[in-house]
C-alpha cells in the first residue's frame, strides 16, 4: 500500500511538514500506536488500510501513512461502539507461522473492532489490527474516555464547570461519621486517619480544580490564536503603519507565538514513540522561530521557547537532545550544530555559512571597520542575531582567514585580514587598487 | 611617514592586529614573517645587537594606537629568529637576546673585504670597533662578542689571527689576505 488513499470512505487528515497530524483548535492528543492496520469487517467494497500509526485524539482516530505522508481521520463522534481488544484464536497455529507479520489472519494480533455509522446513514462494522507491541489496554481505556468526554461537543466559549459540588458533599460525610473517643491511643490514631482522609479529599478536591484550570488555559490558548490571526490579517492589510506601531505589534507577536502549541507529546499519550514524536513536534514548532532569527539558533533559546509554549509537560535538556539528535534519521529541514568552541546551535538546512561569510567581510570593508575593527555586538546588530552566535560567526570567519583579531583593554575585536595582502619583501609600497591600500588611506585617518 | 628614531616604520605597524599573536596558523605565519623582517631591519638600522625582554623596546609598541606586544608574543617572535639562526638566547631564562642582523659568516666576510679594500694589515680590536677607519661603516659598534667570533672563523680559515697585547685592552688582529 503505497498511501491512505485507498480508504476513501473515509475522511482525510491533513499532516504537517514533518508527518505529525495537523490538530484542529481545542484537539489534544491522547495515545499513540505505532503501527496498525484498519480492515473492514463486513463490506468488502471499503478499502483497508495497513502499516499506520494510529493517533488517537480528543476528537479522532488519526490513521497516518507515514512514508508518504498521507492520513485519513476517524471522528469519534461516529463511533457507535467500541468492543474490548481480544485476539483471534486461530485453529491452525501452522497457519500463523507461514503468515506474514501485517497479515491479519495471524493469532498474535490484538483487534479493536468498532461500529461506526458514517453519513448519511450507513452502519459498518470496521477492526483495528495492533500489529506492533504495545499496551493496548491503556489505549482502549483512552478511546472509551475520549468518545464518553464528546470534546467534540464542547464549544469553545462556554466555560465548563466542574468540580463544584464536590466539597460540599464532604462536609455532610464527615458530620454523620461516628464520633470516636479522641483519648487514649486510639483516640491518637484515630485524628491521624481523619487527618489522613481529609488531607486524600482536599487533594481530590485539587485535581478537580485543576482540571477546571486546565480547560481555562485551553480557553486562554484559543483566545490567544484567535488574537494572533487578527493580528496578521492586521499587519498585511495595514500599509502605512508607523515604526512604533509595528514594534508593538511585534512585541505582542512574540507573546503569543510563546504560547502557540495546545497539544504537547508527552511520555503518555505517545510511550515508545516519545522522542520520535517529540523530535517531530520540534521540528515543526522551530520552523517559524528560525526564520525570525535568520536561520540560526542557540539550543538554549530553542529550549526556553518550547517548553514556554508546552506551558506544562516541561521536556528536560536531555529529552531536547536527544530529540535533536533523531532528526539525522528523519527528512526534516532542521539540524543541530556544534561550535569548536562547544556552543551548540538549531539551524536551518539551507543555512549557509558561505552567506554570513560574506556579510561578515563586506561589514568589516566599512570605512569604521577599517578604523576600529567590529566587536561581536556590533555584528550581532548588523547581522540581526543574537551576539553570542555573533561571535561564533566571527570565530568561524577568523579561522577561515578572513579575519584577524584585537586583543587590548578595550576588548575583543576583529578587523578584516589585510596579512595576505602585505607583500614581504615590498614592506613599503603596495597595490594602489587593493584592500591594504584602502585600509592605509581611510584606516589610518 | 611614520618614524622611530630615523627608522621608517612601515604601514601596517599602525594595524591593531599586528599586535595581537594571531591563533589561527597560516595568519600566524604571516605575522611572525613580517615581525621577524621588522625587527632585523630596525636592528641593523639602530646599531642594535641585543633585546632584552625585561626592558621597553620601541619596536614592541605602538602609542599611536595603543598597542603593545605581551610577553608571549615577543617571545615567539625571538624565538623564531633563533630557529632561523639570525638570533641567539644570551640567557637560560631568554631574557636576553643577541640579534644577528648579519650572520657571523657575513660579518666575516664584511671583515675581510673591508681590510682588503683599505689595504689594512694590523688592527687593534678596539679600533676596529670604534677607530677612525672605520666611522661611517657597518663594523662601527660592533658588539664585541660579535667580532671575535666572526675573527675566530677567519682565523679558522687562515685569513687573520689574533694576538694578545700588552694588555687585555690591546687584543689585535693581523689579515692575510
């Protein structure tokens, strides 16, 4: 099966640049299976689909062809019932030996069967096959909640309430409780259980706001993405806009950008596949930082961004390395890159050095160049990048020649390399079109 | 022009990297050439045989810009002149350094050419170092030590031999050329 084209019946989903499903507004993911394959059980005339990976959202089955890139979705809402995972007992255990490991006549395969009604009206009877090894309990148990949660349903305005009776039913439990004598041992052991069980209700009481708050940062996301539309319908409309305005406009920009991503990939909802999951999630998300910061970033900057955008599920460094470091395995247009001196930077494929170089050397042409060299905060301004990856430039560009370096109280700077044009045995004179001649008439003034 | 003394200092000893030993090798090379060229020119043109490292050269600074060399920087620079054997340590600790603008060999040769030249035979040490004959030349100045080997060498080769005086004062050298 060369794509999910085949499953017509069903609709398609779109993917993003890096394979990872494209979620609507408010869709979080839930659970990750790595490789499946969906058979229609009763109509023949439907088309199977094999060797996805199965993502399972708040609003739906996700079926992705990950080599090329293509997707079908399943609404839950469409989901009539779901029956229990259980495998097929085969009659024939030689058969499963002569059967190839995506067939689904093997007896190792856990199915999911599923009654769906798609529209207009038709009823089908439709089985996930889990072809690969994973905790398909979790992920049924996951299914059953999201089609009983209808997140579907929910509109994004209203503002769910839950968790409100809650405290006030504890009081009333604890009144009726039989008093116990409160001297004695007893009377110890018994106020450390009442402490005990009322400490495991408050904590109860917590999670229940917790997942109120929860869904008010969702709201807050959505708000945020709604903002961050108008803003750039805004600014392509707006011709005439002053600096100040645009600068603010920038500035609110950035904050939103900081808060852009709804559904993180946790260990939970993807497992195994965590860093594989994660590193494409980073790809995708680093994509509009880069190009901001004109193709190249320190990791450390890569870092604070994304886990201010996950807002919780905060990933650790290693996690973030070692997501980086998956990237050579995969087509994306990103990589990670690692200074001599030990800086390690995200950029873009397309980078190139060749291109800095040469902005480096025409910025250190410039008459007070000649005169006073150029510090790392200077080319980071002409530059417009960060003065740490500033300086990793001029580094770079001093060790290929075209730089040389000033070392004095007043600091660090670097002057072009007028050492190649010094002819040795001429120390006096020199060519009257060249750079050192430039360098003696304006340099020196 | 920039001067030091009478001595004309080429433009780049007014560009602030020429200061700063350079860590990357082929500029490096570069540097240390024109460095060690600067200081045998200046050498030779100052009458200068020996630098001391403890002490201010004018060479090793720049006021008009600024810049000195550090103490790392002038010792490669010296060093390389000794691997090139136009120097020499005069110290174990290379505080002090005897500059061979003229290889011994050269000063021999400048010697035996000048006696020829002025048909002279006997010459006392001292005035080949400060007589009347040899005012206005190279030989005028030159670091004794210099001298004597640059004899010995002659001496070697059967074209002078030296003699001891009435008293050390008095070393003379007779030429056969």
């Amino acid at each position: 099966m060369s794509s999910a084209a085949a499953a017509d019946w069903l609709p398609s989903a779109s993917v993003t640049a890096s394979g990872r499903p494209v979620l609507s507004a408010g869709e979080v993911e839930r659970n990750l299976l790595p490789l499946v394959d969906l058979e229609p059980e009763e109509n023949p005339r439907l088309g199977a689909l094999r060797g996805c990976l199965l993502a399972l959202t708040s609003h739906r089955l996700i079926f992705l062809h990950e080599s090329s890139r293509s997707a079908r979705g399943l609404p839950l809402a469409t989901v009539v019932h779901a029956y229990p995972p259980h495998r097929r007992h085969s009659h024939n255990p030689l058969r499963s030996l002569f059967s190839s490991s995506s067939s689904s006549s093997s007896s190792q395969h856990h199915r999911i069967r599923l009654q769906i009604s798609l529209p207009p009206a038709r009823s089908e009877v439709v089985a996930i096959v889990v072809t690969c090894k994973a905790d398909v309990d979790v992920f049924f148990g996951r299914l059953l909640e999201a089609i009983r949660a209808r997140a579907w349903e929910v509109s994004p305005a209203a503002a769910p309430s839950t968790g409100a009776p809650v405290t006030e039913g504890a009081a009333p439990a604890e009144d009726i409780a039989i008093r116990m004598p409160v001297v004695g041992v007893s009377g110890i052991l018994r106020m450390e259980q009442e402490s005990w069980e009322s400490a495991g209700q408050n904590l109860q009481d917590a999670f229940q706001d917790l997942n109120a708050l929860m869904s008010k940062a969702k709201e807050m996301m959505q708000l945020a993405e709604k903002m961050r539309l108008k803003l750039l319908t805004n600014s392509s409309t707006e011709s005439n806009s002053n600096d100040e305005e645009m600068g603010s406009k920038q500035d609110m920009q950035d904050l939103l950008l900081s808060v852009g991503i709804v559904s993180p990939v946790t260990k939970e909802t993807a497992g195994a596949l965590y860093h594989q999951q994660l590193s494409l999630q980073l790809a995708d998300f680093v994509r509009i930082p880069l190009e901001r910061a004109g193709g190249m970033m320190a990791l450390v900057d890569v870092y604070c961004l994304f886990n201010r955008a996950r807002g919780t599920e905060l990933i650790s460094p290693e996690d973030l390395l070692q997501a980086c470091s998956l990237w050579e395995k995969v087509d994306v247009p990103v990589m990670l890159r690692k200074f001599d001196s030990g800086v390690k930077v995200i950029q873009t494929k397309t980078h190139s050095d060749e291109e800095v170089f040469a902005r480096i050397s025409s910025l250190a042409q410039k008459p007070d160049a000649l005169q006073k060299g150029i510090s790392p905060s200077d080319a980071a301004f002409t530059l417009g990048i960060a003065p740490a990856l500033a300086k990793e430039h001029l580094l770079n560009a001093e060790n290929k020649g075209l730089l040389c370096r000033d070392v004095s109280p007043d600091g660090f700077r670097f002057f072009v390399n007028l050492f190649n044009e010094i002819d040795s045995q001429n120390i006096y004179t020199q060519n009257p079109h060249g750079l050192y001649h430039t360098w003696i008439t304006v340099g020196m003034a | 022009m920039q001067r030091l003394g009478d001595f004309r200092l080429p433009p780049f000893f007014n560009y602030p990297p020429y200061f700063t030993l350079q860590p990357v090798r082929e500029t490096r090379e570069k540097q240390v050439q024109l460095w060690k060229d600067l200081i045998l020119e200046y050498c030779r043109s100052q009458k200068i045989h020996t630098i001391s490292l403890e002490e201010d050269f004018p060479l090793f600074s720049n006021p008009k810009i600024e810049r000195s060399l550090s103490h790392e920087a002038k010792e490669v620079f010296l060093a390389a002149l000794v691997s090139e054997g136009r120097a020499e340590w005069m110290d174990k600790g290379h505080k002090r350094c005897l500059i061979l603008w003229l290889r011994i060999q050269d000063w021999a040769n400048l010697i035996i050419n000048f006696v020829k030249d002025n048909g002279l035979e006997v010459m006392t040490i001292e005035e080949i170092r400060s007589g009347i004959d040899t005012r206005g030349t190279e030989l005028e100045g030159i670091e004794r030590s210099v001298l004597m080997r640059a004899l010995r060498q002659l001496e070697q080769k059967g074209k002078a031999a030296i003699f001891k005086g009435t008293s050390a004062d008095d070393e003379g050298v007779k030429f056969s050329v």
